[in-house]
C-alpha cells in the first residue's frame, strides 16, 4: 500500500511528449480523437505537502489516437498558483483542504484580499467555445487541447470572492449552450443558474435563495428543468467571508435537515416544485429525465459526508482504511403532486455495486429516459481495504454488474467512446488510466464496453497521480 500511495500521490517527475506508445494488445482502428485527463500533478511543493486528494497542482495529460497509434502528453496547468508555487517554493494559495500557513495578519489581510486559487484540476469540458480546465473556485481556465498551453480564464460572476461553482456545466446542443450553479456566499446566499452560449454569452436564467448553502459539486437536468439537490453538509456563509479555515473545514454535517431537492425551470428560471428526502450526500448526479408525470433522477449517493474526509491522504496512507461505498440511487420526483412545497420522496437502489466517478453516453443519451448503461471506479468487495481498484458497468435495466479488475492496479474514470458505426448503446470502448502499483509505472486501459473484457492497453513509462475527469474530443471536434 506504502507503494501505492507514493506513486498514486506523490509528483509527477517529468512532463512529457511521446509520440507513439507502447501497446500490449491491438488498440481499434476506428479510434480517432484525444482523450483529456485532468487531476492533480503533484501533492508537495518545497517539502510541504497538501492533506486531501482534491488539493495539488493542475496537471493535463492528452492521450490521441489515430490508425491504432496512441501518443501521449503531459502538462501542468501554467497559471498563478503554479508560477507563485515555482517561485516561492511553497503552498502559495488555499486548496479544497490546504491552507498556505498564512500567519494573523495574513489570515485578516485575507478577507479583503484573499488568494482565490486557479488550480482548475477537477474536469473538463467544451464552454464558450472553448476547452476548460474547470474548478469549483470561480475561475475556469481554457486551454489548447493540443498543446495544452493555457489560453485564458472564465468566469461566470465579475466578483470572484464569495463565490464557487460546480464543476459539471449541463450541455445542451440544440441550443449550443451549456449551463452551471454558481453559489454566492453572503448574509442570504444563492444558487445562480446561468447559460453560456457558444459564443460566450452569458445569462442568469434562475435564482434560487437561501440562509446555509450546501456543498454542490455538480447538479441535474432535464428537458425543462434544472434540479439542485442540497444536502445537508452546510455552511455559515461568514465563515466562508472570513475565510479563516481552508474551504471545505467550514462545512458541517447536520442530518436533521435532510435534502432538499429543487426543481428550477429551465425557461421561466421560476422555483416549480421543492421535495424533502432523508439526509444523503453525493458528489455526482448521473443522469435526470422526465417520464409521465414524473422527474427521475440517478445519483451516485452516500448515506452521509464521511467520504470526504476519507479522502484526507493521511486516511488514503493507511493501508487499514475503508473508503464508504457510494451506490447508484434512483429518485422520482412527481410534478403532478397538489402542491409544490415539501413535497416527501423516497428512493430506489439500482445496485449495491461501490459506484464513484459515474459517466454514461452524455453525449447521446443525456436527459433520455431509454438509457440503460452506467460505468464507474468501485471496489472489490474481497478487497475493501486501500482505494478503488475495479471498474464496474452497471446495466439499470437487468440490474447486472460487470467488472474488471487485476492486482495492484487502480483505474481512473472510465470514459466511454461509442463506435462510430455502433447497433447498440453499449457498443464502444471504455478508457481508463490506470495506476500500476506493482511496475510503478500507468496504463491507458481500452475495453471493450459490451462485454467489459481488456482489448488493449498504452503503457506510461511514469506514474499517473490519481486524478478525476476527463473529456473525449472526437477527431472532428479536435481538428
């Protein structure tokens, strides 16, 4: 386990540009396009060392296929919190769970002046025209999916304090936008929707107040309505002001409040329907669609916040630790119910399987009621000590789970890629990087999606740290 962890959270030793890597296995022919990874790049910086997985520097690895060649790429993000990093030697801007060591007059100079990092290692995705490196600080950074140089930043509110975002924006193609939750903090706080067009236009569409917002890492969406899940790990917004503690340490568990879903019409912007349901916590939405009378929502669901702090790399270091299983849920929201206020709803379990890091066909099956298959990092239920060390495809209509997994190996995000010829929904590839703790080295896994069996694999001669999400850019798309 001591291997895995240096390896998987340690730092990355070089940034490099290999044009053709070795492959065990035959990678497919039809493959055309650039997978995008984001994460962090290294946990220490001048012999100080961050504390949670969702600290470090932004690091982004391209990995790009064409007639079964698959070259690679790695960069760290060029931003400030790189460059004051590099310059200063040390932790230069709070994180998720880091705090720089500012002293007193530090830490009161930093409420009216406060370092807003812009280590934007969380996710990806196309917005305003543009690929982003996206945070849940406000600021987005756009870069060039090619020579992954940073190309600018983005933000969806002029005031940059008092403010985060989730790091999923919803895309909706017919009207080429895309559409995110920003949360500002004050004495009444609020979830603001906006759109972002193509082009760069933005607009808030909804607006949704409250006394103690919650923690909001990504939210739903259906062909007419947003749907924002506030559960109850919630925050004094002067704590927040203040900034006295590193971000999350300010938010606290309190189940009495249950969650709260809201519903939020994607025209009006109007509040159409709230409903009440037993504390629960989750960092990913899966998929909403709207069937009969009723909103349906999937969700990667915890039974409390307790992942979180699983997630401290001194937790992850020991080898004793469990991380708590989260499990595909599915809730149904009723629009035809009486009324529109606490409205009470219960949910379904669609699989036991350890579930985290969710992705489906967004690009084809978003917000359709027909979708069926669900991919994810999970865990061996033999081998529940460590981190997640399986993938898992979960089919919602029969229920049945698929696996892969090889010892001492820990994969990364699967992300789909269908073929472009497909009959079926399933028929693709799965990719993953996967961290080889026993070569130290990484591998980009290809699968094939239908039956869940190893095709091929691109062998990294470095480690991957374990990061998050990535992006698939077809061929066209990444022209």
């Amino acid at each position: 386990m001591s291997d895995f962890f240096s390896l998987g959270f340690g730092k990355t030793e070089a940034e490099l540009d290999i044009p053709s890597l070795p492959v065990r296995g035959r990678m497919p022919e039809w493959l055309s396009g650039t997978l995008l990874r984001n994460g962090p790049g290294t946990f220490e910086v001048g012999g100080q060392h961050y504390r949670h997985w969702f600290d470090g520097l932004a690091m982004l690895h391209k990995f790009s296929f064409q007639n079964g060649n698959v070259s690679y790429a790695n960069k760290f993000l060029r931003n400030r919190s790189y460059a004051e990093a590099k310059a200063q030697g040390r932790i230069a801007f709070s994180e998720f769970a880091a705090d720089p060591c500012r002293g007193l007059f530090g830490r009161a100079m930093a409420v009216f002046r406060p370092d807003i990092t812009d280590s934007a290692k969380v996710s990806i995705a196309q917005l305003a025209g543009q690929v982003m490196a996206l945070a849940e600080t406000p600021i987005q950074v756009a870069f060039d999916p090619q020579t992954l140089e940073t190309a600018g930043v983005f933000q969806y509110e002029k005031n940059r304090v008092g403010q985060m975002t989730t790091v999923h924006p919803h895309l909706d193609e017919s009207r080429r936008e895309a559409y995110n939750v920003v949360t500002r903090y004050n004495a009444v706080s609020f979830y603001n929707i906006h759109s972002v067009s193509n082009t760069g236009k933005m607009q808030r569409i909804g607006s949704v107040p409250v006394t103690k917002p919650a923690y909001m890492h990504s939210f739903g969406m259906t062909q007419n309505y947003f749907i924002l899940a506030e559960f109850p790990l919630v925050v004094n917004p002067i704590d927040l002001l203040l900034w006295l503690k590193p971000y999350i340490e300010n938010f606290r568990w309190e189940p009495q409040r249950g969650t709260r879903i809201w519903l939020v019409h994607r025209g009006t912007g109007e509040v159409a329907a709230q409903y009440d349901t037993e504390a629960f916590f989750a960092f990913h939405h899966v998929n909403a669609f709207e069937q009969g009378d009723e909103v349906v929502l999937d969700i990667a669901a915890y039974e409390d916040a307790s992942i979180i702090q699983s997630y401290y790399l001194d937790k992850i270091k020991d080898a004793k630790s469990e991380l708590p299983f989260g499990n595909l849920r599915r809730y149904r929201l009723p629009l035809k119910a009486g009324k529109t206020r606490g409205i009470k709803v219960t949910y379904e379990t669609i699989s036991d399987a350890c579930m985290e890091l969710p992705h489906f066909d967004y690009a084809n099956y978003n917000l359709r009621a027909d979708y069926r298959y669900v991919y994810s990092i999970s865990i061996d239920e033999k081998r529940r000590q460590g981190f997640y060390n399986q993938l898992v495809k979960v089919d919602i209509q029969t229920r049945e789970t698929k696996t892969w997994t090889e010892e001492n190996c820990y994969p990364g995000e699967p992300i789909f890629v269908p073929k472009p010829d497909r009959m079926t929904e399933d028929d693709g590839v799965i990719l993953s990087v996967v961290l080889d703790a026993k070569r130290g080295t990484s591998f980009l896994l290809v699968l094939n999606a239908t039956t869940f069996e190893e095709i091929s694999r691109a062998e990294i001669p470095q480690p991957v740290l374990i990061g998050y999400h990535g992006i698939y850019l077809p061929e066209k798309e990444n022209a």
